[in-house]
C-alpha cells in the first residue's frame, strides 16, 4: 500500500517562506550533509535540486527559535 505525498518544497518556496534569497537557502542546504547535520538548514539533494520537508524545515524553526530565546535569557 502506497503511504500519501509528502509536501516537499524547493529552494525558492523555502526562500520564499522564510524571506531569504533562493541562493542563500542553497548555501545552507549545502552546509547540512557537509557537517553531519549541525549547520545549515535541513535538506537533501534529487539529483541537482535540493529538497526539503515543510514538515522537518517547521520542526528547525521552532528548535533556533528555542536556541535563541535561552541565549537572551
């Protein structure tokens, strides 16, 4: 039995969400698989075109959104 789509956005919709330019969200897509997951931003590679999951891009969001509340406090 097949399990249903997942939403997966390109660089441009993630750019687009998160208001950065569409080069900038690859430069961080790239950084992800090149330091095991500590920088850059959540991602994967189809060929030449990086992928990423809305869900796990919602889940990084609010964990830098934790990290930067408990460096301020």
């Amino acid at each position: 039995m097949l399990t249903p789509k997942k939403k997966y956005l390109n660089s441009y919709q993630v750019a687009e969400w998160l208001g950065y330019a569409p080069r900038t969200i690859t430069e961080w897509a790239e950084q992800w698989p090149a330091s095991g997951g500590q920088e850059g931003i959540p991602a994967f590679k189809i060929g030449r075109s990086w992928r990423f999951d809305s869900d796990v891009i919602q889940q990084w969001l609010t964990q830098k959104q934790a990290l930067d509340l408990k460096a301020i406090a």
